[in-house]
C-alpha cells in the first residue's frame, strides 16, 4: 500500500540544513584548479618589495588544492612552483621549492581530517603548516649567512590562517552551483 504524502515540520531532518554547514560540491575542474594556482603564483611575482610580514598566496593555494584535491595537487606541484619562485625571486634554487614540497606533503598528510572542521577550526588547523614552511625558509637563508629579517616574518604565518576561510570561500564558489536547477532532485 503506497505511504500517504507527509508535510514536513520545521523541525525534520530533510527541511533543516545539513549539520556544520554542510554542501555538496560539484566537481573541480582541472583548468580551474591549475589556473588559481597561476594566478596566485603571478599575485606572488608582483613586485611588492620584500616585506616578510605579507601572506605568500602561491602557498595558501597550494595548500588548498593539496587539502581539496590531493590526487591533482601535491608534492610534485609544490616542487615545480617553488623551484619557478626562486628562480623569479633570485633566491637559492631549492628554496621555496623545499618549502612548498612540505607544505603539499603535510596538506596531502591531514587532508581527510582537515575537512570535518569548520573553515574557522580549519584556519588553526593550517596555521603550524604554514609555520613550519616559513620556518624553514628561515632556517635555510640564516645557515646561508642572511640576515635577520626581523620579528615580522613570523607574521605572515598568521595572516596566512586567517584568511584561510576567506581564501576556502572563494576557491569553493564555483563548485557550489548546482548543475541544473530542480525542486524535485535533492541533488
């Protein structure tokens, strides 16, 4: 016997949204992703002057496509952008390159867990990687007898985790659209 047709109450599951905001995500595409992240690697490229406090955005990016598609983006992508920004920037060859290698590793590493956090948590989540790649190039240019660039380069970690869900955002926004608008398909 087929069930009678039940209004839904404002309290049921199927009305309310989904729990930690929760949506489901169409596809990346490929020419999206390799493109953001050029992008983000002409943003680094500008010629800003060296300021340690400002955010690498060729790393946030990085970052975000390691955690989001690991399969597409990881260590090897992290080499090859790295090993272009120290030939741009003229800095030792293997630099950045070492750097965003550990950064892509250790986003590949926490990628699964990563994504039950809100953006907020996922912000404090992200913070000791992009500590740790700045430490790094620290701990690089200081053996090479460089000097101290002063207590601001340990800033840029920071600003780097907050704009974090800012950065999510954005790169997620394509992907939000549903591919054809139906009232009668839940997906």
């Amino acid at each position: 016997m087929p069930q009678a047709h039940t209004p839904r109450r404002p309290g049921d599951a199927a009305t309310e949204p989904r729990a930690r905001g929760e949506v489901l995500l169409l596809a990346a595409r490929p020419w999206f992703i390799w493109s953001t992240l050029l992008l983000a690697m002409l943003i680094d490229f500008m010629p800003l002057g060296r300021r340690p406090w400002l955010p690498d955005v060729l790393a946030m990016v990085l970052v975000f496509w390691s955690v989001h598609q690991p399969r597409r983006v990881g260590i090897g992508a992290g080499f090859v952008f790295g090993v272009l920004l120290d030939v741009q920037q003229g800095a030792l060859l293997g630099e950045h390159a070492l750097a965003y290698a550990l950064l892509a590793f250790l986003a590949v590493a926490l990628h699964r867990r990563l994504l039950w956090f809100s953006l907020r948590a996922q912000a404090l989540q992200v913070l000791p990687l992009f500590a740790s790649a700045q430490l790094l190039e620290f701990g690089v240019r200081t053996l090479l007898g460089s000097n101290f660039p002063g207590w601001s380069v340990f800033a840029a970690p920071l600003l780097q985790a907050a704009l974090w869900p800012a950065l999510s955002w954005l790169l997620l926004a394509p992907q939000r659209r549903a591919p054809d608008a139906d009232a009668h398909r839940p997906l």
